[in-house]
C-alpha cells in the first residue's frame, strides 16, 4: 500500500457518519432531551456530543489497527471492509453500553466508557478485517 488514504478515511469518517446520523434521527423522533435523559435539549449539543464520540471511535479504531498489525494478525482494511468495520463500530459500543450496568465509582465509569469503545474497535476490525 503507497497511500494510507484508502484506509484512514473510513477509519475517521465511518464512525463520525454513524454518530451523526444517530443523533440526527433520535432528536428528530423523540427528542435531545428524551435521548439524552435530559443532558443535551438541543440538536446542535447533541451532535457536540456525537462528534465526540465518533472521533474518539475513529482514534479507537486507528489504534486497533496499529495494534492488530503489530502482531501479525490484521492487515489494514480498505474499501468496504473499511467503511464497515468503521461503521459498525459505534452500533457495538452504544449495544455494549446500552447492556452494561450501571458504574458503582469513578474508575467504573472511566472503564464503563472506555472499554466499548476499545473492544468494538478491536471485535470490528477482527471481524470484518483480512489476514495479512
């Protein structure tokens, strides 16, 4: 591979277009406030909120592919294999959070967050990623 294009665009684009697009349609059909439990009121806030957290996937699944590739076991993905191991990334982290209890303290909360994300990025890309 000459140009790391083919790979880190859907890698950075994928999750934030998933987010997006989440936020979108929830403030539409029941409202920032009601999806939020109150946190965000507005549209504009919320997708605050998304960018955030489909950059942070994107960062998750950059270093995934670092990590698989440095043990051999992926190689980087491109094309359709990239858009949608990038795509359903956040639609595992949002399952994942949706199942998991409630944190008890701080480091539950950090790991609560945390972990989800690192976990959907690393299960995305060994599911949907190649062999080198």
């Amino acid at each position: 591979m000459t140009s790391l294009r083919p790979w880190l665009a859907p890698t950075l684009l994928g999750p934030l277009l998933v987010t997006w697009g989440f936020a979108t349609l929830g403030a539409l059909s029941i409202g920032a406030a009601a999806l939020t439990f109150g946190f965000a009121e507005n549209w504009a806030i919320l997708m605050m909120w998304a960018t955030f957290l489909g950059s942070t996937t994107g960062v998750a699944l950059v270093g995934a592919d670092v990590f698989l590739l440095a043990l051999k076991w992926r190689s980087l993905p491109t094309g359709v294999a990239a858009w949608l191991s990038a795509m359903v990334a956040p639609v595992i982290c949002y399952g994942a959070w949706i199942t998991l209890p409630p944190p008890a303290n701080e480091i539950g909360l950090v790991l609560f967050v945390t972990a989800p994300i690192a976990g959907a990025a690393v299960l995305s890309r060994m599911f949907f990623g190649s062999r080198p």
